[in-house]
C-alpha cells in the first residue's frame, strides 16, 4: 500500500472573465466565468511538498489580477511554512506557477527537461506562446539550475511512495501533473493540462496550447491516472472550492481538503 497524503488547494488570486476567454473558439453561451489561481499542498506526518508557487505582486499589477493573498500567506493557512519547505513542484513554467521561488529557500525544484527546454529555446522567439511566460522568473529558474537546485525529470517519475509524476504537455510543451495516493484513493492535480473542469469534460480545450492534440490526450490521461474522474483536480476551477469541504469554517472559499470524498452535487 502506497503511503497516503493530505492534499490542499488554496486560493491565492482570481481574475474576472467571460467564458469565451477560457475555450479555444469561444463559448457560444458567453457569460461570466472567472478563473481562480491556486498552489497545492501535499503532506503526510512525515514529508510535506508544494505544487506550483504563484505569482506576485508585481506580476498581478503587471497582468491585471487581483492578488488575495501572498504564497507564503497562503500556504501558512494549512500550517507550512515557505522557508521550510525542501520540496517544490514545477508543473510548468508559466508565470503563475513559478512566480516565487525566492520564498522558498531551502526547497529543490522538481521540473520536466522539456520544459526548460521549451521555456529557453526557439519557441520563445513566438509571442503567442512565450506570453504566459515571465522572462524575470525564467531566469530565475536558470539561476537555480546553475546553484544546483533544481532536479529535472525526463517523463514519468516516481518521486516517493505515492506521489508521481507524469509529463501529458499540451498547454506547453513539458507540463506535468502530480498523482498523490490519498485516503479516497489516486486523485490527479491536473494544474493546466485542464483548466476548468468543463475543458475536460466538454474536450474544449483552453486557449493559451502550444499543442492541441496533446491536451486532448492529456485528458485521457488524466483520466488513466486517477482512480475515478471525481479524483482530477483541474488547476483553476473556482468551483473546486464547492466541490470539496473546507479544514475548518474559517477556511470556506479559500482552502479544499481534496483527500476527502467531494460534497454531493
């Protein structure tokens, strides 16, 4: 038996949209549907990792978002402290999954070779596809490469007794998700290989994809890793926080206890 983890996703900063931002080709029914940015905590009595660090301030003023709360603010909700962390997640290196780094000292950062090949190379020389990119965090990440604390992964990659890795791309070129053994069983952070939960469900996939026909196979995949659909977590979804019961009141609407059986719908 595989050793079982808690799982959290915290809000840290919205933004406010109408559907047709969120498809490739619009929504014909258009109407509000905002996006919520999250980072993830994994921890058991004996380890604890982070998926993803956020953006800051001056890249939520730079790109219009209304920053809640900080990452370390965030993540102190569930009791973590950023300056002890010693393991990071990268999913991807866009600019609001990779936008504190410096908050997290002692952390090794955990990324795909193809995404720093991606986030570095020909590609970038594209507006379209270097735009969800922030060229200060990336070298940042380049910096961290050179100190040797950053730890690559090629494809799929067992990290400890239950929490994998699992390249599916799609949204950029090295995406990765995150399979954590939980007390509900094999639940899947999607983080960008599905935004909202309708991308997924309606095979409708999210505008910003440096290969379509990845992300459409990434949601298969989404769904060979976790032991049911109700077990993918999308990476933006604000509905995630109604799914799922919040630790305690205080925390409604901020935090997800995503180990725990989803509400009835």
């Amino acid at each position: 038996m595989p050793t079982a983890y808690e799982v959290y996703a915290i809000k840290y900063a919205k933004h406010d949209r109408n559907a047709s931002a969120n498809f490739i080709g619009g929504d014909p029914h258009d109407g509000p549907m905002p996006i919520d940015y999250f980072v993830w905590v994994i921890r058991n009595d004996e380890e604890v990792w982070v998926v993803d660090c956020g953006f800051d301030r001056h890249s939520a003023k730079e790109r219009g978002r209304t920053l809640i709360r900080s990452v370390p603010e965030a993540i102190e909700l569930v009791g973590v402290s950023a300056t002890d962390v010693e393991q990071l997640i990268i999913t991807h290196m866009h600019y609001d999954h990779i936008g504190n780094l410096a908050a997290f000292p002692k952390a090794r950062f955990h990324l795909q070779d193809r995404e720093m090949a991606f986030a570095t190379g020909r590609y970038m020389g594209h507006h379209s596809l270097r735009e969800g990119y922030s060229l200060r965090d990336v070298k940042e990440v380049v910096e961290h490469v050179y100190a040797e604390r950053v730890e690559f992964h090629d494809g799929d990659t067992q990290l400890t007794s239950g929490i994998s890795l699992h390249k599916v791309g799609g949204h950029t070129d090295g995406l990765q998700v995150v399979r954590v053994f939980t007390s509900r069983g094999w639940i899947v952070l999607a983080s960008d290989a599905s935004h909202f939960y309708r991308n997924m469900n309606e095979n409708k996939p999210y505008p910003i994809t440096f290969h379509i026909g990845d992300m459409l196979e990434g949601y298969r995949r989404l769904d060979e890793l976790a032991d049911s659909h109700d077990h993918i977590i999308p990476g933006h979804d604000p509905s995630v926080l109604s799914r799922y019961a919040a630790p305690n009141p205080s925390l409604e609407g901020i935090v997800a206890t995503l180990h725990d059986v989803p509400k009835p719908c």
